[in-house]
C-alpha cells in the first residue's frame, strides 16, 4: 500500500471510529485534525512543512465547509493526497490543485525551507516551477 491508498485508508478508519465512539456528536473537524496528525507523521523528515500543508488544509477547505459534519469529504481527502504527493517529490495526483493551492504550498515550503533536506527542498522546488508556483 502506498502513501496515497494509506491516506485514504486512514481517513475512512478514523471516521468509522468517530463514529462509533460518538454516535450523537460526530465531529468532521475532529476527524480532520486526526488524519492530519496521521499525514504528519507519515511523513518523517519533514513533519513541520507537513504540519503547515495540514494547517493549509484545514484553513482552506474544512473550515469553510458548509457540510463540516461529514467532513473529510472525498474532493477535501483528495486535495491532502495531493499535498503527500507533493511532499514526495511527485506530481502524481495533484489535478485537483488549484493554482492558488500550488503558491501556496510553494510559500510554506519556502518558509521552512531551513528545515527540509536539501535533496528534498530541490525536488520540491524544481515541481513549484513546474508547476508556475513560483
């Protein structure tokens, strides 16, 4: 299982547990901050850039859902996998962002850049020019 599927594959367990553990007061914002604790840590080498992508994720598109109770819907769990996919260098996946997502993500990476390997900065920067981010 790759990164992506295991995404996927933890969003639809945390919300099974939440749930079952809170019948009457599910809380999709709970669910969000979970699967992003679980992108995170996916994520080893670059927990802080990983940390603000999820920050950018739940700023962006779970806050302003109007549906937050059945948040993370699949369009909001496709743009995290996207944001992984990002983080691993790839462009695999990434249709659904937009362009506004891609400078942004850019700006954050260049806001930790300090704190991402240098190997993974050039790979992160040389897709933000690709991808007219920059």
């Amino acid at each position: 299982m790759d990164s992506i599927q295991k995404l996927y594959s933890d969003a639809e367990k945390i919300k099974k547990h939440e749930r079952a553990d809170h019948p009457s007061d599910y809380s999709g914002l709970r669910v969000c901050s979970r699967l992003g604790e679980c992108f995170v840590r996916s994520h080893p080498g670059v927990e802080s850039l990983a940390s603000s992508f999820v920050d950018y994720w739940i700023h962006t598109y779970i806050d302003v859902s109007e549906s937050i109770n059945e948040e993370p819907v699949t369009a909001n769990i496709d743009k995290l996998a996207a944001m992984s996919s990002v983080l691993d260098g790839s462009s695999e996946f990434t249709e659904c962002l937009t362009t506004e997502d891609w400078k942004e993500l850019c700006s954050l990476t260049t806001f930790e850049a300090e704190d991402v390997d240098i190997g993974a900065l050039n790979g992160l920067m040389s897709l933000f020019v690709e991808k007219q981010a920059l």
